[in-house]
C-alpha cells in the first residue's frame, strides 16, 4: 500500500470537508497537520474507508480529524489524522470567521478542547521560535541550553573523528535531496500546488533516507508538525532536502495508539521544501514536515549529533516539541 498516496486522499477529503463546514465561497487553505498515526498495519486486500469531522474551530481556523477503518461503520480504525485548514477572504486575502462548532457529546467535547491545547501550544511554540535579534524566552532558552549540550556531545567526533563513538554519526552525512518542477497536474481549485502532493512528495523522500540510513526497510508509525509555511505555484522548482534528525537508538514511546514499536530504534526525519528562484537567485521554505520511523529488523542504530549550532538547535528544538507532543498522545 502506497501510504504516499494515503496522504493525498487524506488531505482531498478533509479539503471537501472543510469546505462543507464554512458558508460562502471562501479560500481554504492548509495550514499544518498535527499528527497522523498508524495504529497497526493495514491489510491490502480489504477494502478502507476514509472519513472525517470537524472537532475544533477557532475565529478563522478549523482542525479535522480523519480516521481510516476497514469498515463503513468506523470501527477498526487503523490511522487517525488531524488536519488544520484557514479560511480566507479570496479577494483580499484576510482570515474569515469560521462557522462556530457545538460539541454535543462528551467524545466531541474532549476533542475539543484538545484542539483548543493544541492550538495555544502552536502559538506557544511560534513565540519561543528561536530568531537572531529576538529575545530569548524561558522555553527558547530551554532549547538553546539543550541544543549547547548536543553539540558539545558532537565535540569528539567533530574534531577527532577516527577516536569518537563509532555508534555515532553526523548529520550532514544524512542529507538526501530531489528536485522537481510542479506541474498543472497536481494544482488545486485554486490553481495551486495541493498540499497533499507535497505531502506524498515529502513521505518518499523520507523513507528513502530511513531505508539508507538504518540498512532496513523502515517502518512507517508518524506525521507530526507539517507546516504550509507558503503556496507553491504551477512552474515553481522544488528542491525537496532530507536528514535524520535524531535518533532513539534503544526505542522510545509514541502512545498507546500506536501499536508494535517498543524496543525498535526510532528515527527522526525532517524534510524541508523550497521553492527555488534561479533567475532572481533566491529561495523560501514552503513546508516542513517530520516523520518517524522505526527500526523493526533492527536492534539499534547510530546516534545523530549536529555539526553546528543551527544544527543543535534544530535537533533540540524537534525534542522539545515531540516532548511536548507525548503529553497529548493517550
């Protein structure tokens, strides 16, 4: 199964459902994606049923959750999924009020307001984004002593590297790239680039850099913290950049959801997509995405530590989050 293409009919459907929630015509925008996780492997030759529901509205935003079952009812669900939309006046472009929503059962109201945590968290986490010239909050620097710490970890191998651990390993040397031109084919009701092509796009390219880095075909188990940072156009060059993040070489806990991974090494993938400009010679981040995977023919793997202090503070950055993350996972 193509879970690539999973992602596409992911995003397609909590699109329409989106637009369904919302009066008017207005322009509905992806704004990130929280969290997808597999609960257990899916079986090919079943039929799967995909299907969703808005659970959190704010002023202009609105988060769906999207399950995929082997039944029509819902029941065996094998992955959940949320999705962030924004909608936008199509003329001006400024965020429109969304249609409110009333959660009647108890199920629907723990839904909602753990869209509420995490829509404070998000703001959180954009307010302790580390930045040259910003001042440091409590949390950003939290994160810039834990990302000190890791490179001073990287010290070793950074300057003796044929006398450091050889379980550990660089993280330039887990780069992976591809590049592409967006074509028409792939272009939304507004004429852009969907989202969940970039999404499908991204998946491949950080399987493929798991598959190379732990010498075993990986196994898939989360999405977590894709951000739509800015619209990618028809004719845009796309430049997709891989690396292992880190690793949790003896395994880690990714929630009673997620079924069949203890004891297996994790590995971190962040893949990042720029929209290149040769002839103006510039470049912008469209999306991030980070991926998990696990190790399951494997009994360990290397440790990844930064080569510098972008670096440390990227990996440091990802760990708080996924902490933060692990809190909200039942």
């Amino acid at each position: 199964m193509r879970f690539g293409k999973i992602l596409e009919d992911l995003d397609a459907l909590a699109g329409n459902i989106a637009f369904n929630h919302v009066h008017g015509n207005p322009l509905i925008v992806t704004a990130g994606v929280d969290r997808i996780r597999i609960r257990q492997r899916p079986i090919i030759g079943q039929d799967q049923y995909l299907s969703g529901k808005v659970t959190w509205v704010g002023s202009s935003s609105m988060e769906i959750r999207m399950q995929i079952s082997t039944r029509e009812d819902g029941s065996e669900e094998w992955l959940e999924a949320y999705f962030t939309f924004v909608t936008l006046d199509p003329v001006t472009k400024k965020a429109m009020k969304v249609t409110p929503l009333l959660p009647e059962t108890n199920e629907e109201r723990a839904h909602f307001e753990l869209g509420a945590i995490k829509a404070q968290n998000k703001k959180m986490a954009r307010k302790n984004k580390i930045e040259v010239g910003r001042p440091l909050s409590e949390e950003s620097l939290k994160i810039d002593i834990r990302a000190g710490k890791l490179l001073d970890e990287a010290g070793q191998l950074l300057r003796m590297p044929s006398l450091a651990d050889p379980n550990t390993i660089l993280m330039d040397q887990t780069l992976q790239s591809n590049a592409m031109v967006a074509q028409p084919q792939a272009r939304n009701l507004h004429d852009r680039i969907f989202g969940g092509f970039l999404m499908r796009r991204a998946f491949e390219l950080a399987f493929a850099t798991a598959y190379m880095f732990g010498g075993g075909r990986p196994r898939f188990l989360e999405v977590d913290d894709i951000s739509f940072d800015h619209p990618v156009d028809v004719g845009d060059l796309l430049v997709f950049k891989s690396r292992v993040l880190y690793t949790r070489p003896e395994g880690g806990n990714l929630g009673g959801y997620v079924d069949g991974h203890e004891g297996m090494p994790l590995v971190n993938v962040e893949v990042e997509c720029w929209v290149i400009v040769p002839e103006e010679t510039r470049a912008k981040v469209s999306n991030h995405f980070y991926f998990t995977f696990a190790l399951p023919d494997k009994k360990s793997c290397r440790r990844v530590l930064p080569g510098n202090i972008d670096q440390a503070r990227r990996q440091a950055a990802r760990m708080h989050a996924d902490d933060v993350q692990s809190g909200l996972r039942p």
